[in-house]
C-alpha cells in the first residue's frame, strides 16, 4: 500500500551491483532531479517514489 505525502521508501532486492547500478541509472533518465516541477525543492523525491511504491514493484 502506497501512502500520500511518503517521501520514504526500501526496497529490498538481491545486492547485485550492476542491478543496482542499472536501477539508479534508468531512474536518473526518468526522473529529472532538477526538472520544472510546481513542487518545493523537494518534488523530485515525491516523484520518486512514486516510481518506488512497493505495491507497484
């Protein structure tokens, strides 16, 4: 269950570090952490995990 206003997450997967490496690379050409977001300074981290909800993983 996802909840509003989360700005924290955990995902737990095997520690491989290419996975890891290929995870934070594809959310870095999603998510623009500098991006023209109508948010506060930290809208990038909401954004963030939105793509990380952990019923959606």
């Amino acid at each position: 269950m996802c909840f509003p206003q989360a700005t924290s997450i955990l995902v737990l997967t095997e520690h491989e570090p290419k996975l890891l490496n290929d995870l934070n690379t594809a959310l870095k050409k999603l998510i623009l952490k500098r991006g023209p977001y109508q948010h506060p300074p930290n809208a990038y981290f909401y954004i963030k995990s939105v793509f990380l909800c952990p019923n959606r993983t």
